[in-house]
C-alpha cells in the first residue's frame, strides 16, 4: 500500500531564541549541527516515510535566509515551498492560511526544533490503525520537566488537549510531545478563517469535545528537540560521536583541507570542519567540536567541545571549552570561555527579567561593570516603580473613597448582586491572587456568556461582542470611564499589582501562547497595560502578544509615565463620547474590551 501523507508543513517563524538568547537571525531549523542544517536531517526522515512537498512557513526577515539555504541543500526528492507571514495567527491559523497547498488526505504538520532519527512508517500504520484524524508523536518521561509540554490523554488513551504548565500549577502526564503531528485534512476546516488559532490548546480540545479521535504515538527511537543551548550541544555531539548514525541522511565527506592546518597543532576526533577553515600555529582541537566553514582560528587556541558557526574569528592564544560561537563573531585574543554563548550581537543582559544570559565574562564589549551597572538599573526601576505604585494608589484612594461609595450605591440599585466582582488572577511570577472591580455585569454573567459564545467577535481567550447583553446601565458607565477599576488600587497597594503592566489573567486564558504566559509573569501585572491604549484600534490577539512583549522588553520610568499619561487622555475622551451619546441620544460608543 503506498505511503500516505506526501505533504509536510514546517512551522518555522521567525529568527532563534533558545533559552532567552537570540542564538541567529534565521529559523531554528538553519541552525548548523555538525555543520549541516537542522532541516536537512528533518528532510531525510521525512522523505523517507514518503513525503514528496515541504511547505515551510517563516516570518517576513527569514525569506532571505531560506532561499539561500536551499542553493545548498542536497537533492532529496522533495519539493520545498517557503510561505512568509505578516501576521502572526498561531500554529492553527498557519495552516489555514497553507491549506490550499496541502494536498492528499493525510498530511504531516513538524516543529522547527525537531530532532529525530526514527522510522515514521509505523506512526502512518498506527495512524491509519486507530482511524484518528490526529496523531501526536510523543515520548514516555515519567514527570517531563515542568517546562515541557505534555500531552493529556482520558482513560481510553483519547488526546484531551496539550499543555505547557508553569511550575506553579500541579498537573501532571506521563506523555510529551515531540511537535509532530499526522493529520486528515478535514481537521482545516474546524480552523476559523481569520484571527490566532492553537493546534495544541484549540484543535484539540476542540477534536476532544466532538468526539474525533486524536491519539498519541509513542515514539522509542532517537530524538532531541533543540529546546535548549543544553539539547543543541548535546544533539551535536551525538552526531559527532556517533550515537546515532540519522540512515536516510545523504552521505558526506569532512571538507576541510589538511593543508589549512598548521602542521604544529593537534587535533582530537571526533570533529567536522566546513569549508576554507584557517587553523593557526599551535592550535588544539579537542573533538567532540564542529567548526563552520570560513571560520579562522589563531595560533596557540584551545577549542574543545564547542560550536563555531561560519565565519567565526578566534584570537591567539583563546581557550574555549563547552561554547557556542556565533556566525562571524570576533573572540580576542587571550580570552578565556567556558560554558557559554557569544554571538556578533546580542544584548546580554535580559530586559524584562533583569537576568544575565548565559554568556560570562572575558567577551569584548561587555565588562563585569557593565553587567553590574545593567543590573542596579533594574533595581533602581523596580524600586522607584513600587514606591510610585504606593504613593499613588494611596492618593487615589483617599480621593476616590466618596466617589466609591457612591458607585457602591448606583450598583445595588441598578441590578441584583454583589458591589464587587473578583476573580483569581495570575500574578508576579505565577503567583495568584483575587483581582478585584466593581460589577459592571448581570449576577449570572457567566450562564449567559455560555450562551452567546457562538457571538464572540474576536479571536485568542478573549471574549468580546459589541452591546453586550450582559453589561449593566451602571455597568455601561463605568467601563466608559474606567472607574469599575478603581478597586484594583487596593490590589496595587498591597503589592499584588502595578499601575502600569500587563493585564492580570487567569491560567487559562493565558493557555493558547505559554511562552508570551511566562514572558508576561516575569513583571508585576497592572492596572494599565500598553496593549490596552491601542486595543481600540486593533483588538487581535496577536497585537496583544506584541504589545505586552514590547512594554516587557521596553519597560521603563519614562515608558510608565507616557502609558499613564495617555490612560488619563483616553479616560477623558471616553467620558466625553458617553456625554455626548446620552444628549444627542445616539447609541453608546465601542466598548473597549478590558
């Protein structure tokens, strides 16, 4: 029976970042192990289970990047279609926009970071087997790590959803994912046309609640997903020393020219050399290490166990041991590494989290003061940022106190209910706490949103639908003018919340993107958030992934101050819209949602 599934969809995105470090300007799937690309050893697998097209999908920056990958990519027998896109839709929405590609019944959907020697015949016979229209290959680790993903099966081994839980929350399976997955093709039209869609978050929650069957194909050959500097280094030296030997991968020789070697140095196998690579007087290559072509290394140098990406400079007389060297970076002379990662350019310090990246000292251009000065400066901020909170959440309250008893009194007569609503929301590195508002909804705000979810008009965990039914008279007001936030001011007091940062969430609407999940923790939650002075303008989830990404990277004094600012500026306009509708007797303005 001839293979099915002749196409595969490479969700790839945009440059890499493993661990918090920007290891290069392309795809994951460029990065060189033993000198090869990544994607060359997916290729092999994959054309050997019989896929005949490969349609990868990057971010605008790395078309470039591809095309010229491909000039030097051996002939595997497999076509390869590159799709750039401009706004990001989530894994889902990726292939809702591939779909017209895609052809057969049957197609193969891989992650970037996929790493994996094994026979995918059998997944394709387990496939067809348990009839599923999705199959997820997956490992057996006991307790993965909490950083994994795990795959959350019922009792009769159906695949309920897949998770990537924080430390904080206690759920546990004994499955995680590979990032690779067969689906029937029926499977598209479940994704909506537009806006974020999340294979692992949605689809299959999705498949779970209607009764599809979505299985999970234990995979027990080998496999790496390079989800870490760790992983990478170790997927390098399994290649270098052979512990797994990758059988459908074109066969090569070393291209380095013994001649390029000084004859004084000394050279320790396992090791791979790419093209016109320069090695000095003296030198000392200890294996397991690949060196990428152009690469030029001084005389008297130490390189043991490392990564030297194309066109690195190594100075006389450095020692390298256990490093990642990035595409023509410049190591001085007489510098001493260990451990760690130096690229051309990279901001080694981590904005949003103050946390140096794994790159230590003796690296040009960056001194321990400058690493001390980078880390007082977030102090300083963070201080100054709690004790502006304090002093202008007591202000606010002492002011306000009047104001709030009379918004207290306009609730209860309006509707039946409690003054306040609260919700346990996600805080400062995962911690939770109850956010509390004034009640701008029915008392069974919840029963009803059940009901009218078929309305909801935008895309990601948000729930929005312009005249909501469930909005009160009193309610309507106060979301024009923001005052049902006034009694997050005790929040912020107590330190469970900042004026200015990222909306507080729950868990679970922060399910369908963890890695914008565990960005978005690493700073206090706040009252105001850059993504919602824009959100009138564009409410799409994928501008709030970019906004709250931005304000983490960019937070500031001055950028805190220019939010506030703009805040009270649209506060204003917000009342003065809601007078002018009630005199001129026109139908309120667009709510914005919170």
């Amino acid at each position: 029976m001839p293979s099915i599934a002749s196409t595969a969809v490479l969700l790839a995105n945009g440059p890499t970042v493993i661990d918090a470090v920007p290891i290069a300007a392309t795809p994951k799937f460029m990065l060189p192990i033993a000198d090869r690309p990544l994607l060359e050893y997916q290729v092999s697998v994959l054309a050997a289970a019989g896929v005949k097209e490969i349609i990868i999908c990057v971010s605008c920056e790395c078309q470039v990047a591809f095309d010229h990958l491909m000039e030097n990519m051996p002939d595997y027998r497999v076509r390869m279609r590159c799709i750039t896109q401009t706004v990001p839709r989530g894994t889902g929405g990726c292939l809702k926009d591939v779909a017209s590609y895609i052809s057969g019944d049957d197609f193969w959907v891989f992650g970037a970071d996929l790493f994996l020697d094994t026979d995918l015949k059998p997944m394709i016979d387990f496939h067809r087997k348990q009839n599923a229209v999705a199959s997820v290959a997956a490992v057996c680790e006991g307790i993965p790590p909490w950083g994994y993903e795990r795959v959350q099966c019922d009792d009769h081994g159906n695949v309920k959803t897949i998770h990537r839980y924080h430390p904080t929350q206690n759920r546990r399976s004994r499955f995680r994912p590979l990032g690779l997955y067969l689906f029937k093709r029926k499977i598209l039209d479940r994704i909506p046309d537009q806006g974020f869609f999340d294979l692992k978050e949605q689809l299959f929650q999705l498949l779970y609640d209607t009764g599809a069957a979505a299985m999970a194909y234990e995979v027990t050959r080998y496999w790496r997903t390079i989800s870490s500097l760790d992983n990478y280094m170790a997927a390098n030296r399994d290649v270098l020393l052979r512990r797994t030997e990758f059988p459908f991968l074109q066969r090569r020789d070393t291209a380095f020219d013994p001649a390029a070697a000084d004859p004084t140095g000394k050279m320790i196998a396992p090791l791979f050399f790419g093209k016109d690579v320069r090695v000095g007087t003296d030198a000392v290559l200890i294996g397991p290490s690949a060196v990428g072509h152009g690469c030029d290394i001084g005389s008297h140098v130490v390189v043991n166990g490392c990564l030297v990406f194309p066109g690195a400079r190594i100075g006389a007389h450095a020692q390298l041991t256990n490093c990642i060297i990035g595409e023509n970076a410049v190591i001085e002379d007489g510098a001493i590494l260990r451990d760690s990662v130096l690229l051309d350019k990279i901001d080694t310090a981590d904005e949003a989290t103050g946390r140096l990246s794994p790159v230590l000292d003796n690296i040009p251009g960056e001194t321990g003061i400058n690493k001390k000065g980078r880390i007082i400066h977030r102090c300083g901020y963070l201080l100054w940022k709690r004790g502006f909170d304090i002093a202008f959440s007591l202000l606010a309250l002492t002011l306000l106190s009047p104001l709030m008893l009379l918004i207290a009194i306009a609730i209860k007569l309006d509707s039946p209910g409690t003054v306040f609503f609260h919700q346990r929301r996600c805080g400062w590195y995962g911690v939770d706490f109850d956010m509390y508002k004034f009640r701008t909804m029915v008392q069974n705000a919840e029963t009803v949103k059940r009901k009218i979810q078929h309305l909801n008009q935008v895309d990601g965990p948000m729930f929005k639908i312009v005249g909501d039914p469930r909005v009160t008279r009193v309610g309507r007001f106060l979301r024009a003018t923001n005052l049902d936030e006034v009694p997050q001011f005790f929040n912020i007091l107590i330190g469970e919340m900042a004026l200015v940062g990222p909306r507080p969430l729950s868990w679970d609407e922060m399910r369908y993107n963890p890695r914008w999940r565990d960005q978005r923790i690493t700073v206090p939650p706040g009252l105001i958030g850059l993504w919602q002075l824009t959100s009138h303008q564009n409410i799409a989830f994928s501008n709030w992934i970019h906004n709250d990404l931005k304000y983490i990277r960019e937070s500031s004094v001055l950028l805190d101050l220019k939010i506030l600012l703009f805040s009270v500026v649209q506060s204003a306009k917000g009342v003065f819209r809601l007078l002018e509708s009630i005199l001129t007797r026109q139908p309120r303005p667009k709510e914005t949602d919170k």
